[in-house]
C-alpha cells in the first residue's frame, strides 16, 4: 500500500493515469504527447506507476501498451474507505470509478500479487469446488484445448451465467478462454488469459480480457478486481472475505 499511496502522492502520476483513464493502452510515445517532459522522465514515472501495480504493460506486436490496473483501488477501498468511510478518503473512490469507468479501449489488464504457488493458483481457477467458494459459480470443464467450459451458478438450479472454448491450456501456466452468453442467447464473444507467473514465494497473475464491448467494460473492471481480492484472500487466508465483494454498491 505504501507504493501506492506514493504513486498517487505526484501530480504527474495522477495525469499519466488521467490519460490512461481517457484512452487505456497507450504506448509510452501516446502518453508523452502534451506532457510537457522528456521521453525518459515520463518512462521514470510509468516506471514507479507499474511497481506500485497500478499501471500494466501488454504487447502488441513490437509496441508495448500501457494498461490501468484497478486492482489495488480496490484493495484501498476495502482497507481505508469501506473501513473508515471518511469523506475525505472518497477522493481515492472516485479516481478508482474514473480508472475503471472510463476505460475505451476493448482490452483491460487486470494484475494481482498471490502469496501462493502456481499449481495452487491453477487449481484456484479450474477447480469447481473452488471457484465456487470465492467466484460464487462453478467453472466447470475438462480443461484440454477445444473443451466447452461453463460458469454455473452455485444456487442448485444448474443455470449458467455464460461460458466458452478452451483455446489454450498450459498448467500451470497460461490458460486461455473465450467468453460469451449461455448457448441460445444474444451477446458477443471476448476472450480472458490468465498467465501465472511464479515469484520468490509468490505468483503473479496477469488477467488480460479483451474483445469487449464498450458497454460491458466498466463491469468487467467491478467484477475482475472483486474476483482477484476474494481468490487473493481464499489463496492466502483459507477463507473468502467475510462479505462477497460484488455485493457492495459502488460509490
């Protein structure tokens, strides 16, 4: 938390994700137009916004994209603004609503920090039993390449909220899905990877969703870092959070 709150201590950081927040994925060429610094100072900065985990980086092609990351937002409303709801913390809210609500581009980079290993984290996501208890549905699926998978609900009606094709399974390392509405109803395909990267006593895993519609973005950015902390707090705790972090209004 400390390297956030120093990240966002700088007028310069909060414009970068100002921009960010106007049009996510900009190369790092984009986000030095009107900066009014040099190349390097601005790459300095993207620098202490991506070690604080606030900003992250995807490729495409030889162009390296720069992505907000709501994640630890979301942790610092959980741990200062839902615990002390002082108004003058809601400043810290609103930049999280602008950060996730105002995303343009189709593809949202989601990074979280596991004291964990990465076979326990694969289990985390392939695992029905799991993923019902910090998801609140059931990924259910053989798990090989070209296997239908499906988001049941957990509630015994056997209802699906949508699922997909595996397109790529490695464990326990990269898994790709393709997302879309239950069979037999209207809605668009995007595409979730999941890369689970191991650490020295943790893992890093790196949710890159894209192909989304414009409409869905700013629920899939709620509902990617309400997943993200409660799979953090099962993997480190034993236990989900007490209350299912989906369940609280935004503000």
């Amino acid at each position: 938390m400390d390297e956030v709150f120093r990240a966002l201590a700088d007028p310069t950081r909060r414009r970068l994700l100002d921009r960010l927040h106007q049009r996510n994925g900009q190369t790092l060429g984009e986000l030095c137009e009107r900066a009014g610094m040099a190349r390097q100072s601005v790459s300095q900065h993207l620098a202490v916004l991506e070690a604080a985990n606030l900003v992250s980086t995807s490729r495409r092609g030889r162009e390296k994209l720069h992505h907000l990351n709501p994640v630890p937002l979301h942790e610092i409303q959980e741990r200062w603004i839902d615990k002390f709801e002082e108004p003058r913390l809601r400043a810290l809210s609103a930049l999280r609503r602008r950060a996730e609500d105002g995303m343009t581009d189709r593809t949202a980079v989601y990074v979280t920090y596991i004291e964990s290993t990465p076979e326990r984290v694969w289990a985390a996501l392939t695992d029905p039993e799991l993923t019902a208890v910090y998801w609140g549905h059931r990924n259910e699926s053989g798990w090989t390449v070209g296997s239908r998978w499906d988001h049941v609900r957990t509630d015994g009606t056997g209802a699906t909220d949508g699922g997909g094709t595996v397109e790529e399974a490695d464990p326990p390392r990269r898994l790709v899905l393709t997302w879309g509405p239950a069979p037999g109803e209207a809605g668009g395909t995007s595409r979730v990877t999941f890369a689970i990267e191991p650490g020295d006593g943790i893992v890093r895993l790196t949710v890159t969703h894209t192909d989304l519609d414009p409409g869905e973005q700013a629920d899939a950015a709620d509902g990617w870092a309400a997943v993200l902390s409660n799979l953090k707090s099962l993997l480190e705790t034993g236990h989900p959070l007490p209350t299912a972090p989906w369940s609280m209004a935004t503000p």
